[in-house]
C-alpha cells in the first residue's frame, strides 16, 4: 500500500470512530491486519451498542460522516434487516457494529488476537 493510501484509510478509520462516537457507541475497538499475512482487509473497526436501535443508529451515523467528511460510501453493507450484527464494508476497512450479545457471542478481537489492537475510550 503506497504512502497516500495509508494516509487516506488511516483518515478513514478515524472518521468512522468519529461516528460511532457520535451516537454514544461502546467498547470501541480498532484491529491493525496490515501485518497478517492474506488478511481480507486492512482495518476492522469494531463495536457495539445496547439495543437494536442504537445499533442501526450507530451505522447511520457511520455512513453520515463518511459521507459528508470524505465523500465515502460502503461498497457493500448487511445486517440491516434485524441489526444484531451490521457490516459496512469500506474494502480497506470492515466496519462491524454489534448488538452487545452477538458480539460476545462471534469474539472477532479473540479471532484477530495475533493483530494489532487499539482500545478508543468511550
């Protein structure tokens, strides 16, 4: 990845915390796959929120500041149907935003534990 790309998705990863942050997400999770080998991308971005409706509005808020901050939409998004795990996917960057259960139960951070991890506080 060249020098602007870095620069950009690392612009990008701080944009999507910043919407989170927005809508009061939780536990706010930032996973570094640039140092593993055939790694599907190069950032997650994880979190979650308490109720279905704070999950859906934590993704709204996402794609809200992607867009208005960097003309930035998700090349493919699910989970919106029931919003108990929601992916947007930015191709560098996966951005997964859980119902506090489903995200205990899937431990993506346990599955990426050979990965650089960043804690954001809340």
């Amino acid at each position: 990845m060249n020098k602007q790309t870095k620069k950009y998705t690392k612009q990008l990863v701080d944009t999507i915390i910043s919407g989170m942050q927005e809508v009061k997400a939780h536990n706010i999770v930032c996973v570094d796959l640039q140092e593993i080998p055939n790694s599907i991308t190069d950032y997650f971005v994880i979190c979650h929120g308490e109720s279905n409706t704070q999950v859906d509005s934590i993704a709204k808020s996402i794609e809200k500041e992607t867009s208005e901050q960097l003309k930035e939409k998700p090349f493919h998004k699910e989970g919106s149907d029931n919003s108990l795990w929601i992916l947007l996917d930015y191709i560098n960057v996966m951005v997964h935003v859980f119902y506090k259960e489903t995200r205990e139960h899937y431990d993506i951070e346990g599955l990426w534990a050979d990965a650089k991890l960043t804690t954001i506080e809340d």
